[in-house]
C-alpha cells in the first residue's frame, strides 16, 4: 500500500505570511494528488488537485506543485488569513480503490 | 441533491448494540467510499462501491462492518455488537466515477460507544 507523510505537523504563521505544507509517497503508480482543508468538526473539502502530468495548479491563493522523480507534492497558500486555520491532508491515490490521506497539517494563521 | 448527505449526524450507542450510519451521495455519482477518522487522524478507508456493486472492502476492521447500496443510491453502514474502538466519525463521499476523481465529503456521524 502507499506510505504517505505530510510536514510539518503543524503551522503557525502570521496573517499575509505564505504557508508550505510537504506530502511525500511511497508509490511511484500514483497519479492523481488531492489536497483537502478540514475545519473543526466540518467535513473535508477538497481544495485544490493535480494530476501526474501536470507540474504545477494554481487558483487564486492556493497553489500545487507537483515532484515526481522525488516523490512528493507540496501546498502552496499564500497571503494567509485567518480563514485558513484548519487541518490540511494530503490523499494521494495509487491506483487501488481509493485515496490514502495522510496524518494531517494544523495550519494556524495568527491576525 | 446539493450535496453528501449523512444521518444522523451523532449516534452514541451501549457496548454490544447494533447501529445502522447512512449515506446519501450527489445525485448521479457512480462511486461511494466509506472512511473511519479517529480523532486527531485523516480519514481512513473502508470500503468502496461502483454503483450497487460492492467493489473493495479490504478496509473493513472486522466482520462486525457491514455496508450495502442496493439500488447504486443511498448507502448503510452496519456495524453490530458494538465496541468502544467503534468510537470515531464514520464519513461518506462520492464520486462521478473512481478514486481518481474528486470525492465530495458529507459532514459525517459522529459514534460513541459507552
């Protein structure tokens, strides 16, 4: 199955800072790399994605870069907000069935 | 519908009771996943449906899971003769089609299991 690991485990960071979350895998078939937001007893949302054959996703002050060769794909936010507070995963889907997320980034953004 | 419907939102339950957790996906998606989260984890898989067919449930803990989509719609999640490592936020989300494409979360029931 696919190893996934996120870092920082958790974030702090002033509101308008830029905040950079790290997802690597094990799995070198994945092809699809979700990111989702999670608030505080809410539901996970989906955020933004990328696919294998495309480096990099941007929309408005969200971004994703995507590595490969080495492995790991990264969550770009810039000019932070409070807003932003939340638990972020990284799901990483290989080709089995399903998603595997990982153990989640606690993102705060300070005023 | 809107979105991924989920009932009932907090269920708690006595050691040993059987509980029935249901799901009503976006109207029109083929996929439904099911996933346990314990607190302070992501979510982690249980099981997965491709319309009424029952295609994965490698994640299921034990045979006390049981989950079934009859009609390719609304979902169940069975577990019986509960137990307090039961305790967790069981989420439903759906799909157009595969784990490849964007799942949609519902809010999720929250279990405790005394």
């Amino acid at each position: 199955g696919e190893n996934v690991e996120q870092h920082p485990s958790t974030l702090s960071v002033q509101e308008g800072d830029s905040a950079v979350i790290k997802c690597t895998y094990s799995d070198s078939a994945s092809n699809y790399f979700p990111w989702y937001k999670q608030e505080l007893g809410k539901r996970p949302q989906l955020i933004i994605d990328i696919r294998s054959n495309v480096g990099e996703k941007k929309d408005q002050r969200i971004a994703v870069t995507l590595n490969k060769t080495a492995k790991h794909f990264s969550l770009h936010i810039t000019e932070t907000q409070p807003e932003d507070s939340a638990v972020y995963f990284c799901a990483p889907f290989s080709g089995y069935s399903t998603l595997t997320f990982g153990k989640g980034t606690m993102l705060l953004v300070s005023p | 519908g809107a979105g991924v419907s989920q009932s009932p939102r907090y269920k708690v339950a006595k050691r040993g009771q059987d509980v029935a957790l249901r799901c009503d996906p976006i109207s029109g998606h083929v996929s439904l996943f099911w996933y346990q989260q314990a607190l302070g984890q992501g979510p982690e898989f249980l099981t997965y449906f491709q319309n009424e067919a029952q295609l994965d449930k490698s994640g299921l803990p034990s045979d006390r899971f049981f989950a079934e989509r009859p009609e390719g719609s609304v979902s169940t999640l069975k577990i019986q003769r509960t137990q307090q490592e039961d305790s967790a936020v069981y989420l439903c989300a759906s799909s157009s089609l595969g784990a490849s494409e964007p799942q949609h979360f519902g809010d999720g029931t929250r279990l405790s299991i005394l």
